[in-house]
C-alpha cells in the first residue's frame, strides 16, 4: 500500500510544479508586450505619461518660482 501513495504524492508533486512554471510562463508572457512597447517608444523618443506629468509639474513649480521673483522686484 506504500508505493501508490508515494506515487500519488510523486505525481502531485510533479503536477504542481508543472503549474507553477506554466503559471510562470504566462506571467513573462503577458510582460512582453508591455517591454517591447517600452521599448519601441523608448526608441522613438517618446516618453511616458509618468515622465510627462512629472515635468509639467517641475515646469509649473518653476513658472511659480519665477513670477514670484519677479513681483518682489517690481
């Protein structure tokens, strides 16, 4: 009776680790898209939204800055 519960645990072993690296698999899969438009955009010279929004605020921040210099010395 030993040897079919060992090969029982042995084949849900091997079943789960089976899932595991299809589960894996399809989280590299869905990944790439997103790397190789990155990447594409990278190329192009484009740049995310992130890093859009990042410098109009350092632009407004900067605008701000200035009109205050320029009221105290008016």
């Amino acid at each position: 009776m030993a040897a079919p519960d060992n090969q029982a645990f042995a084949l849900r072993q091997l079943v789960e680790e089976l899932a595991a690296q299809l589960r894996s698999g399809v989280d590299k899969l869905t990944e790439l898209p997103q790397e190789t438009g990155e990447r594409i955009a990278h190329e192009l010279g484009l740049v995310r939204r992130e890093e859009l929004d990042s410098l109009e605020l350092r632009l407004a921040q900067l605008e701000h800055r200035l009109k205050l210099l320029e009221q105290r010395d008016a």
